[in-house]
C-alpha cells in the first residue's frame, strides 16, 4: 500500500443472492445491531464516501447516531456535479463537513453547493481519478476511509485496485432481479484473480458479517 494515501475499508450490506438493494432501490437491509456495528466503523474512520445515485436515491445522513462518536467527513463522488441541492447531506454541510468530488469537465456551477457549505474538490478530467483523489485526501490528514457504496463507485476502487480491507454483512433476504444493484457493478473482471484473505467471521442473529483484507 502507498503510504500516502488513506486505507480504504469497503462496507455494504447484501442480499443472500449478492444485491444492495432491490429493483425499485431499496437498501434497508441491515439490522438494527448491524448499524450499531456500522455506525462504530463510521466513528473509527476519517471520512465515508459515496456515489451520487447513492445520495439520490437513500437520500442518506452518513452520521455516527446509533453510538457515540465524532462524525466522519462525507464524500460524495459525482462527476458531473448534478446531486441534489435538497439532499440531507447538503442541507446539513454547514455543521458536518462534506466534500462533493466533481471532475474537471464538469461545466456545472458548483456555487450553489459552496454557499450551503460544500467543499467541491475537482480531480480527474472525465471520470473521477480515485487514486488522484486518494492522494489529494491523504494530504488533507484523511487515514481512513469507509466506502459505503454504490455498486458502481464499489467497482471502481476494485477496478483500481485500492480496497485494503472489505465488511461485508449477508442478510437473510433474496432480492433478485437483473436490474437490481449487485454490491460491485460496472464492466467487471474478466478473470479470477482479484482474491482477498478472510480474517473473521460475526454472526449477528440472522446475519454474518464477512471481514476481508487485501
Ligand atoms: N446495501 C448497501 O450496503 C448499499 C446500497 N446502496 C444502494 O446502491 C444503489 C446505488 O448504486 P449505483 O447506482 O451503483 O450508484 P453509486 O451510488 O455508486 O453512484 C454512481 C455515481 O457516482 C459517481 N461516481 C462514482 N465513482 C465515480 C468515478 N470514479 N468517476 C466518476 N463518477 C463516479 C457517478 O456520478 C456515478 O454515476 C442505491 O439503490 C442504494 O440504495 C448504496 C450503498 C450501500
Ligand atoms: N452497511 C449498510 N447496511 C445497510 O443495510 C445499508 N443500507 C447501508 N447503506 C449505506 O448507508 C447509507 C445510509 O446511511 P444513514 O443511515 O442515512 O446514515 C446508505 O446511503 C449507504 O451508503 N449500509
């Protein structure tokens, strides 16, 4: 691992069959006492970050609540800088600190979101450039970070290499469905060799949670 970028922990909840969330974009799959873990994660990392569909369609807080603890910084990636001003974690930037990723293609006027509090941080011409973006986080002290999702952000930390450590929480439900968002998404690898190391195994009631490293 580059020393100078943070260490990425990527956490989700699944469905037996591997999704995060049905067909019409239903996430809530985590227990009560898993959130009580998820939210004890969330206070041990500097920073949680996720896609912008992420946010449009959970509408999400990102908060430490179910425990105590100092809130991460929130990150948010979306290249084209079109999340929603009315979303939770914009109407709540100016008391927890929240980053909005854009690239620097993107034409949008990012003012709206400075005014409500939002860092905007440009980085990558089309896409986002992760491992541009680790680097530039790294030198802001950021050590750790929790990657909560989206499938496609998800495959995108895969796809360049730069998870260290996956929680991964199987939950008693089958969602199905091929539109249905499964925990990595994008192009894929097209072979076997992206492997992780199992290092321990939670039963929560109805529930396993599934810790691997790099
Ligand atoms: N069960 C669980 O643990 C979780 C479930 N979810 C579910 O996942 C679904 C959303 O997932 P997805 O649609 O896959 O979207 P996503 O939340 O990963 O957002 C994708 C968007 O993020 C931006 N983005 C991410 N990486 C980028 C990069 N490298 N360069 C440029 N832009 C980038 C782009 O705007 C892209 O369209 C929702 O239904 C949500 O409820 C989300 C998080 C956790
Ligand atoms: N670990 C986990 N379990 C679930 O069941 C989930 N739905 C998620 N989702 C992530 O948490 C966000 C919601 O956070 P708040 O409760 O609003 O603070 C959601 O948007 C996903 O990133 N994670």
């Amino acid at each position: 691992m580059e020393k100078s970028r943070p260490y990425v922990i990527l956490s989700a909840a699944i469905s037996i069959d591997g999704k995060i969330a049905t067909r019409t974009g239903k996430s809530n799959l985590s227990s009560r006492k898993d959130l009580v873990r998820v939210h004890n994660l969330r206070k041990s990392v500097d920073a949680v970050l996720v896609g912008k569909n992420t946010v449009n369609v959970d509408d999400p807080l990102l908060t430490v609540r179910y425990v105590k603890g100092k809130n991460p910084i929130r990150i948010i990636l979306d290249s084209k800088g079109s999340l929603s001003i009315k979303s939770n974690v914009v109407k709540t930037a100016k008391k927890i600190p929240t980053m909005l990723v854009v690239s620097e293609n993107s034409s949008k006027n990012v003012k709206k979101f400075t005014t409500k509090g939002v860092q905007v941080i440009r980085c990558g011409k089309k896409k986002i450039d992760i491992k541009k973006l680790l680097k530039i986080l790294g030198k802001k002290g950021i050590k750790k970070i929790a990657v909560e999702g989206g499938g496609t952000t998800n495959w995108y930390f895969f796809k360049e290499k730069l998870v260290d450590e996956i929680v991964v929480t199987i939950t008693p439900y089958v969602l199905g469905g091929s539109t249905a968002i499964s925990l990595v998404e994008g192009v894929g690898f097209g072979k076997i060799s992206n492997s992780f190391k199992l290092k321990k195994i939670e039963k929560i009631q109805n529930e396993i949670v599934l810790h691997y490293m790099s």
